[in-house]
C-alpha cells in the first residue's frame, strides 16, 4: 500500500475511533440518533478523503438535449377542481429550516423573522398552504427540516398553528461534528451541544434524503399515498406550490424537476444545469476548475440558474436512499472559531443528487419564483409597495412597468441588522418606479419617501444624510452632509 494510501486508511480509523469515545459521552436512550449521524459522518469522511481531482472534467460536458430545459410557459393548467384536489392530496410540501437569523442580526431561526405586516416567513408558508387546503378541500402537509440550531424554537413557534387547516410535520437534519483542518479529527469533547456549540454543524441540505427517511416520515407519507415532495428553501418567498408544475410532475412521471430561471448579471455565482455522462446535473461554483470561473458566470454559455425549488418523486427517494445509491459532492466548508482554531465543516446540497435519479428535467420558471430574503436590501423590496399579499404569497404589482426587480445595496456598516435597517426608514419608500439603489454610510429616510430610476446615496465618514419627508428623488446621486434639524 502507497504511503497515500495508508494515511487516508490511518484518517478514517483515526476518525472512527474519535466518534466512538465520543458515543461513550451519550446516555444510553439518546444513543440511536447520533449512532445514526455519526454513520452519515463516516461515509461523508470517508468520501472526502477518498476524491481525487475534480468532479467535472470541463471537456466532457455535454449540450442539454434539446428537452432537458421545459419553458413554463407552454406547461398546461389543470381546469377542474376535482382533479386539482386529487394532484394535491399527492403532495408534501417540505421548507428548509435549518438555519439562524445571525447574519441578519437576529436571534433564533430565520423562518421567525417578520418580513411583512408582522408576518414571518413561516407565518406566510403556513397561510399560502391553508389556502390551498380550504380553497380545493385537500390536505397538503407541511414538513419543516429543522437543525439543531432551530428546532426548540421553532417547536415553540408552531403550537400557534394548532387551529389552522395545516398539518405541520417536523424533523431533524444531522449534526456532525466539526474537524480540525490539521489533525481532521473532530473539535468536541463531548456528544452534548451546549457542552461546545461550536464543535457541531448542520451538514447543508444535502442531507435531507437520508435525514428525512431516518425521520420515518418518508414512509409514513408513502403508506399514505404521497408521491411527490415540493422541497425549498423557507427565505424564498417565491416558492409557492405551483399547480402547473405539479400536474407536469405526475403526467411526465418525472422523478426530479428543478426549477431554474434565466441569469442576470447579478446571479453570476447560482449552479446551473448541464449534461454529464449522459445524465442531467447541477453545476455548482465550487466545481468548476479555476480556468474556467468565466465560462461559468457568462450568461450567454449558461443562461439559468438552480432557483433550489424541487419537485421530486418520494418512491425515488426511498429507493435511492434504500439502494445506497445517492452521490452527491462535497463542499469543503473551512470556518474559524470564535478562539481562532481552524475547522472544516462537510456539506452537501440538496440539487446535487439529480444525477442519481431517473426522468429528472429543469423547468425555466419566472424570475417571481426567486424571491429570497437573504439581506436587508432584499427585505427592503419585500416590504414596499412592488409587491402586495395574496393569501401568503408576494405578488408584483401590476403599477410597475416591467417584470425584473429593482437592484438594491445597502452598506453593511449602518443596514446589515434588521433593527438597526429599520429604524433607519420613517416608512419605506416607494420603489414602484426604480431600478437601482446603492446607499452608503449614515443614512435615513423620512416618512412617504419616493425612489425612481437610479439612486444612490453616499454619506461620508462622519457625515449623515437625511432624505426629508415626501422627497422625490430621480436619477439622484446624493452625497456629503445633509442634516434637517427641528428647530
């Protein structure tokens, strides 16, 4: 045996040894779930330091066959609702909830953040799917994937529910545990979280097929007749269940359908879609050979991007995970602790396992099915007047002249908290008529403000801008001092 050889084969006994002192931390009925995470940890690290080279050889992708890309616009819709009940009572809809409001500012899970008349991502989820339910007489389940970063609270936070016409299913992705990026053993000490927070991670949403059938719930929605998932991330506030798009599902017997949309020059870094060994697969950033960076972000070479909305079959799910047949890539993530100590922490994403399915094809949907809530600038679109609330879903409004959204950046230093991006507006502006907005330094907004075409607004070092009440600005590039005083 090569000396390589012995040192990976020396890494993954290192490794499993470390996990088992761990185990003998654990009382013994907690046992079975992180028995059931440390295997997934195993096979994560072993598929880690087993790669060898990339995972995309750039010559051998192929062109997308002429229907690997089905535009949304020619998918028909279902009439009666009769048979709109029967394709809902088919369907799971599951949101990605795994993760915390820190980079916005806030405390506790993102799903609990308000985003719009006091209404919080899971608030709008829970009433867009109760809608359907009332309106078609269905029963259409939510599931939440929760981590153990979000999971208390959110068990907290859905009681509230309780009288709702929504049954709401919760279950856990893994936790694994961090490794240092020297050694490659784990940071922990003990199996316990509040021992040491910081030594444990939600592995990416990657995870979800092997989190969701340990869970029982894939069976158990099987049993019931279920045949399809609607997965998506809970900040993208576009990604109502489509009706269309589910019908095209169950006719095509599709075994997995992404929803892309076309790029713009803003979405440089999204995966896309191509052909790979005859399979259609999601490209992400991260794999793409550093020669090649370029071709990736032209939008000419590839014109769509993975929206992370997802149709897939739950039958396909279970065999794929009963087959031990799903591959996915790994996505090195480095991190520093608070004490400075260097760590790698493994991911997967939840697209990446298209290639191991069956019938899998990318539906080109309108750019309104990706509205994520990712900064405060978004929020900021997300709460104006652009859109207006339809039984939980944002729809745009019809007073805006054309379809794309503005492009908004606000700097990091007074805007990145949502407390502190709020009261920096006496109201939000009107953004019906605007197309850029780039605001910078110590900056607020008067009441019934109005921004049109390209704005931008720059206070200087030490300098503050105050917009007045009732201002108009068009075409605009504010800058230096501008304080106004009661007197």
């Amino acid at each position: 045996m090569e000396f390589k050889e012995l040192t990976k084969k020396d890494a993954q006994i290192g490794l499993a040894m470390e996990l088992d002192k761990l185990m003998k931390t654990m009382p013994e009925g907690q046992k079975q779930v992180v028995e059931q995470d440390f295997d997934g940890f195993k096979r994560l690290f072993g598929k880690f330091i087993n790669s060898t080279g990339p995972s995309v050889h750039w010559d051998k992708i192929e062109k997308l066959p002429q229907d690997a890309i089905q535009p949304y616009a020619g998918l028909p819709c279902p009439a009666d609702k009769e048979s709109i009940r029967q394709m809902l009572d088919q369907l799971v809809v599951i949101k990605l909830n795994g993760g915390l409001g820190t980079s916005m500012g806030c405390s506790g899970p993102k799903s609990v953040i308000p985003v719009r008349n006091d209404l919080t991502f899971l608030d709008l989820t829970v009433q867009q799917i109760e809608y359907l339910n009332k309106k078609y007489n269905a029963n259409v389940p939510l599931v939440l994937m929760n981590s153990f970063n979000t999971d208390d609270d959110t068990m907290k936070i859905i009681r509230k529910y309780s009288g709702f016409n929504v049954s709401i299913k919760t279950f856990n992705q893994s936790r694994y545990p961090r490794i240092n990026k020297e050694s490659l053993m784990p940071v922990a000490k003990s199996c316990r979280t509040d021992d040491d927070i910081e030594a444990w991670y939600p592995p990416g949403h990657g995870d979800f097929y092997q989190a969701f059938s340990n869970s029982g719930l894939l069976e158990e929605f099987v049993d019931q007749g279920k045949k399809y998932c609607f997965i998506s991330n809970i900040d993208n506030l576009g990604a109502t269940v489509d009706l269309n798009i589910l019908n095209m599902c169950l006719n095509q017997n599709r075994e997995f359908v992404m929803e892309v949309t076309d790029k713009t020059r803003a979405d440089v870094k999204g995966g896309t879609l191509i052909q790979y060994e005859g399979k259609l697969r999601l490209l992400e950033a991260a794999q793409v050979p550093k020669e090649h960076t370029e071709d990736f972000k032209s939008v000419k070479k590839f014109n769509v991007f993975n929206t992370n909305n997802l149709w897939i079959s739950l039958p396909a799910i279970q065999r794929v995970v009963g087959e031990n047949t799903l591959d996915m890539e790994i996505i090195v993530n480095p991190k520093q602790l608070n004490e400075g100590l260097n760590v790698y922490q493994l991911e997967t994403a939840v697209g990446a396992a298209m290639k191991c399915f069956d019938d899998a094809s990318g539906i080109n949907v309108p750019r309104s099915r990706f509205l994520p809530v990712k900064k405060t600038s978004d929020l900021l679109l997300v709460m104006s007047s652009l859109y207006s609330l339809d039984n939980g879903s944002l729809i745009m409004s019809p007073k805006r002249m054309f379809p794309s959204t503005p492009l908004i950046k606000l700097g990091d230093n007074h805007f990145k908290k949502v407390s502190a991006f709020l009261s920096r507006f006496g109201s939000i502006p009107d953004l019906l008529e605007l197309d850029h907005l780039t605001v910078s330094g110590d900056v607020t907004f008067g009441r019934g403000v109005s921004l049109r075409g390209t704005v931008i607004i720059i206070a200087n070092h030490g300098d503050r801008i105050d917009i007045p009440a009732g201002a108009v600005l068009e075409n605009k590039i504010v800058s230096g001092n501008l304080r106004i005083l009661d007197h």
